[in-house]
C-alpha cells in the first residue's frame, strides 16, 4: 500500500492493493447517475466563483473517459495531448471525450466511443466503474467525466486528426496534492484563476485537472 504524505486538512491518500475496479467502485458515484447529471455540481469556476452560473441555461453536454490503467508497477492515468490544428483547446492536456451525440447510450456510450476514435482502444479493455460531479467549463460545456478501469494488452494509437501525443502519468503522483498548483492568468479581461500538475514536460491544467482534483477528494477525501 503506498500513503503519501498528509498537509493540513487533508488525510492520507492509500492506493489499496488487489483488483483496483472494487475500490474504486465503492469509492465514486454510481454509473447508473449519469444520464441525469446535467447540472454541474463542480467546474472552472470553483476557483472563480464571481463568473458561476453566467451561462449554465446554454451549457453543452459532454463526458470523457478517466482511464486508470492497472499496470504491475502501480496504477497509472492515461492523458491525451490534443492535436495543435484544432478549432478549440489546441495543444491541451485532456481526458479522451467529447460531446454526448444523440446516437449515443448517454455519457458513459460517449465516453466509450470517444475514447475509441481518438486512441483507438476499444470497448472490451475498458471497465466504467462510476462517476466524478459533473463538471462546467468556462467554454460552455457540462461533462460527466466517467471513470475506469484499462486493462493492459492494447496498444493506444493516436488518431493524428485530433490527438497528438498519448501518454500516462502515475496515480499517486496526481493524488498527492503538493503537486496540485494554484496559477491565475488573464482571460477576456478577467483573473482567472486554475489549477496546473505539470509531470514530464505535460501542462496538465485547467479543467483536466479540475477533476482531477476531485478524483483525489473522490477517493481521498480532503476535509
């Protein structure tokens, strides 16, 4: 069992042994949720509570995939970079995902597709287990950020019209908050403030590591 160290109002973060899906299962919101999580609970303005609610009637329903891979040497989370030819979020750290599309089986089908054409990992090595809060971005989008369980043995492909790098990032290293950054910039003339956990040279920031931010208080339980 690896226990990071604990900061003021914070207890320890355990990564328990054995088969990581019922942990992590007991520990998230239930799959069965989902299709009715349209309101956000959490998002970009957590930090920026001065701009919450400004274009909630007009948000955009979305869901990504957290994918936590089980690897003999500890549990891993796999990230994408998004491709730089892109119309939004270029460049960006993310979470496979996108928006839920009518033909789709609600977020967690999303999900699942979306994941499936951007790394190109199929359904069959993915185990949903449960559910972050719905998440806002200050773009306009609610997602359901779904997480599960990638079982090794497939071997992730960038799709070059949308991703440009697939990379994977230790959990407990996202799970230990001396990594969760506080930055603040300006944006459309406002302070913005966001969270940021570079790891190797990847900017992971804004609203990946939002949720990220929440997977640890999920499974962590920050007081």
């Amino acid at each position: 069992m690896n226990t990071l160290p604990a900061v003021e109002g914070e207890r320890p973060f355990r990564i328990p042994e054995g088969d990581p899906s019922l942990w992590l299962y007991s520990m998230l919101r239930p799959l069965e949720e989902a299709k009715g999580m349209i309101v956000p609970s959490r998002g970009d303005f957590d930090l920026n509570p001065q701009g919450r609610g400004e274009a909630a009637a007009l948000l955009r329903p979305a869901a990504v995939l957290v994918p936590i891979v089980d690897r003999p040497g500890g549990l891993t989370v796999l990230l994408t970079r998004r491709s730089p030819n892109l119309s939004s979020h270029a460049g960006q750290v993310a979470f496979p995902g996108g928006r839920i599309d009518d033909g789709d089986d609600g977020p967690v089908g999303a999900a699942l597709r979306e994941t499936e054409e951007e790394t190109g990992i199929p359904g069959d090595f993915i185990t949903p287990v449960g559910l972050l809060d719905p998440y806002e971005t200050g773009s306009g989008f609610v997602i359901v950020p779904v997480v599960a369980v990638l079982r090794e043995g497939c071997s992730p492909q960038a799709n070059p019209d949308e991703v440009d790098e697939i990379f994977e990032v230790p959990l407990a290293f996202l799970m230990d908050t001396a990594n969760h950054q506080r930055h603040s910039a300006v944006w459309q003339g406002r302070e913005r403030r966001y969270y940021a956990m570079p790891f190797d040279g990847h900017n992971i920031w804004g609203a990946t590591a939002g949720m990220i931010v929440n997977l640890r208080e999920r499974l962590g339980g920050i007081r």
